[in-house]
C-alpha cells in the first residue's frame, strides 16, 4: 500500500508498508495527511488482530485532534503571537494522550483486545519548523546532507539496558529482550509522550519507521540509499526491500519525507547550522551534549545583529541570557577600563542561565557582527523536558564552578603571599 503528494510543491513524500515475510497479518498502520503535513507510523501489539485495531486507532486519533485544532496550526503558520511552538507541541502531546486513553478504553471493554498497544511517531512540519510526538520504538531519522540523526529515543528495555552499561549495542541484537518496549499507546490510561521542535531547512530528509525496517537497518546506510534513489516513489520500496532481504520478521512500514531545495541553497545553509553547531559544542558547559541534543540547544538560540559600538550588556543590570559571538568582535569593560575583546566563538554571561545576579561588567560590540542568545527561560525549559541533558548540563556547570574556585582560591593564596611579603619587608627593612 502507498501513499504519495506534495505540499505546495515544497514538502514531497512516499509511504509504504508490508507485511513481511514471517507474519501473516499487517498490525502496522501509517497517515499522510497532505493538508496539515502530519506524518505518523504506529507499530501494533496484542492478540486476536488487536494490535491492528490499537494502531489503527492510534493514526486516526493523531489526525481527529489535529484537525480538530488547525486554527491552531493556521495561526502558528500566519506568525500569530497567540500560538507559540510550546502550543503546537502540546497539541501533539494532546492528541497521543487521547489516542491513549481511547485504545485503553477499548481493551479495558473487550477482554479479547486488553492490554493491546501501539507505538506511535508522528512528524507535523509547519513553514520552517518541524514538531516531533514519540512514544515506543519506532523512530523518526533526520538526514541533512551526509549527516543522519535520530531525532527520536527508542523506548525499549534493550536501550535502558544500553544506557546504563548492562549491554552494548553490538550485544543487543542477541539479547532475548530485543522487542520489549518500556512506554506503549494504549497498554494503560496515559502515557508519557516525547516531544521536539526542530528547524526544517531545503534538503533535509526524513525518515520514520518502525522496527520491521530499524531492527535490519544501520544508520550510515540510510544516506546510501536516500541518494541512489533520487526518485522518493522508489525509497519506501527500497528500504522494505531491504528489510525482507535480511529477514523481515516483522512488518514493514516507512514513510520517507523530502524537503524540496529550489533554490539549490540546501549546502550553504547546512553549513552555516553546522557551524553554529560547533560553536556551541567548544563551549565547556555543552561540551559533553551528543550531536541530537547540541540540535535542541540550537533549537533556543536566537540570532541577534549588532552594530559597531552598540552595548550588549550593561554593569549592574540584571542578566538573562548567554551570548556566543557568532561573527564579530566585542568588548568586555568596566566604565573606560577594556578587560578582553571577544572573538567569534567566545561566549559571555552564562552564569546567567542559573544566576539573578547583577552583570559584572559591561559588553560593547567592537565590530558589526551576530551573536547567538539564549535565555534563562528557555534554558530551565530544555532542564526540565530533558533530564538526562540536564545532568550533562549541571555537571558541566559544576566542572565550570570548580575551576573558577579553584582559580580564585590560587589567585587569593597570590595575593596573600603578596601582601606576607611586603609586610615582612616593611617590619624587618629588606630592600
């Protein structure tokens, strides 16, 4: 079965699925709805058909809710300060709650279909901006340029057990709990749902696909195969050709979504996310943070311009936001006294992000340039959606405190042995 469109001649796409080759039902659904550029793939569990019927519900639910709030969707899209990203985030969470709560209503009435379940992964791209809904092992893969990443984390038991060191991903293919997964739509009344908004850029490629076609599939393949077929009617196809071609124990299902680079600027602009990426990466406080996660904090930053000797940060004023110099040059003073100028890819004021404190200093632009900002606000945002980044952020924190104390504490032992010096010189008249 597929599915094909395109949206305003921007957004092109191809869906697919297959049973297999050891099952002899589909419990895979999937949805292209072209007018709300929503994309989603559930993976169904449950006896008697009743994996189907959950991922069935699952699709149609995601669909119901959103187009039930596309004035929503319409406003975000028009620029309207009424509908912010965090909305439309949580108008996909909404919508996988509810797919939730009617799949466990279900079971919870035909004992036949209880404890029936489904991931679900579900894309909605909105002009430049991409919203991601996840829950199970499914998963959603952002090619841009040679470079793929998994937007989405795979709930499942094998990935709990990777990440605490029980098992290596090498070791896991053998391992008897493969298919466990550790959150499901509709195996109980809620469900905790991952959500990410992401810049869409020309060029970028999507993939989701449930674990029919992960299970066989290998991240550095997937750039081989997006570029061989430049035709997307034929990617769907090759990615399930492939699965059954080493196996296909499950069923197959995959839609693959290509943004359209009209204007051939697809390598220009990924080169400039690129070096932003970088940019933040040589900070010491992101330092520890995978390339996804970099992603997010890129996802808060916002792009200031500044002018030749226009101030940044004034002494004495309460602070709120890091800055990283992106292009340009400032200067850190004091009142007339210069303390430092600031090339690209240095950074100032991030003690603000967990600090009220007043500026210690002031920061003038030296040059014309851009800076990257990010805010309190959407700093303790990310800490509080992403515990696991959060505790790289606040050890690195802690590693950036240490070292400033410690550098302190050698600064203040100095002066003391300074001032020992000059006192001893002054009692006993040593020239």
């Amino acid at each position: 079965m597929t599915s094909e469109t395109q949206a305003k001649d921007r957004i092109h796409f191809w869906a697919a699925t297959d049973v297999g080759k050891k099952r002899d039902h589909n419990e895979d659904n999937f949805l292209v709805d072209k007018n709300m550029n929503l994309f989603v793939v559930a993976d169904g569990m449950g006896g008697h058909a009743a994996g189907e019927v959950a991922s069935g519900i699952a699709v149609k639910s995601m669909r119901d809710i959103v187009s039930q709030n596309k004035d929503l969707i319409e406003a975000y899209e028009e620029g309207s300060a009424m509908a912010t990203k965090k909305d439309v985030a949580s108008l996909l969470e909404h919508a996988v709650h509810k797919a939730c709560e009617e799949i466990y209503n279900i079971g919870a009435r035909d004992p036949e279909k209880r404890g029936m379940g489904t991931t679900l992964s579900a894309l909605l791209i909105i002009n430049k901006d991409g919203f991601m809904a996840h829950v199970g092992d499914s998963r959603i893969y952002l090619q841009r340029g040679n470079r793929v990443i998994q937007l989405s984390e795979d709930h499942s038991l094998i990935n709990e057990l990777i990440k605490r060191g029980k098992l290596t991903a090498a070791t896991a293919q053998d391992s008897p709990y493969k298919n466990a997964v550790t959150r499901a739509v509709g195996v109980y009344e809620s469900v905790e749902v991952d959500t990410m908004d992401f810049d869409v850029l020309p060029g970028d490629q999507f993939l989701l696909a449930t674990d029919g076609l992960t299970g066989y599939l290998k991240d550095k393949e997937i750039p081989g195969i997006m570029t061989l077929n430049s035709n997307i009617k034929d990617l769907p196809p090759a990615f399930i050709n492939l699965a059954n071609s080493r196996g296909g124990k499950d069923n197959i299902t995959c839609i693959v979504v290509r943004m359209v680079d009209h204007d051939g600027r697809a390598a220009e602009l990924h080169r400039e996310i690129d070096r932003r990426i970088e940019v933040i990466k040589r900070m010491p406080i992101f330092r520890y943070l995978t390339y996804n996660e970099l992603i997010q904090v890129l996802n808060i930053t916002k792009v200031v311009s500044v002018s030749s000797g226009q101030n940044i940060v004034t002494e004495g004023d309460a602070g709120d936001a890091l800055f990283i110099v992106l292009e340009g040059s400032v200067r850190v003073h004091k009142g007339d006294l210069d303390i430092v100028t600031l090339p690209p890819g240095a950074h100032f004021g991030e003690m603000a992000l967990i600090d009220t404190a007043p500026r210690s200093a002031s920061v003038t632009a030296e040059t014309a340039g851009q800076l990257l900002a990010i805010t309190r606000d959407d700093f303790f945002h990310i800490i509080k959606a992403e515990p696991r980044m959060a505790n790289k952020l606040l050890w690195s924190f802690l590693q950036e405190l240490s070292s400033r104390l410690r550098t302190t504490n050698e600064e203040l032992s100095e002066d003391r042995k300074t001032d020992l010096e000059d006192l001893t010189e002054e009692l006993f008249d040593i020239d």
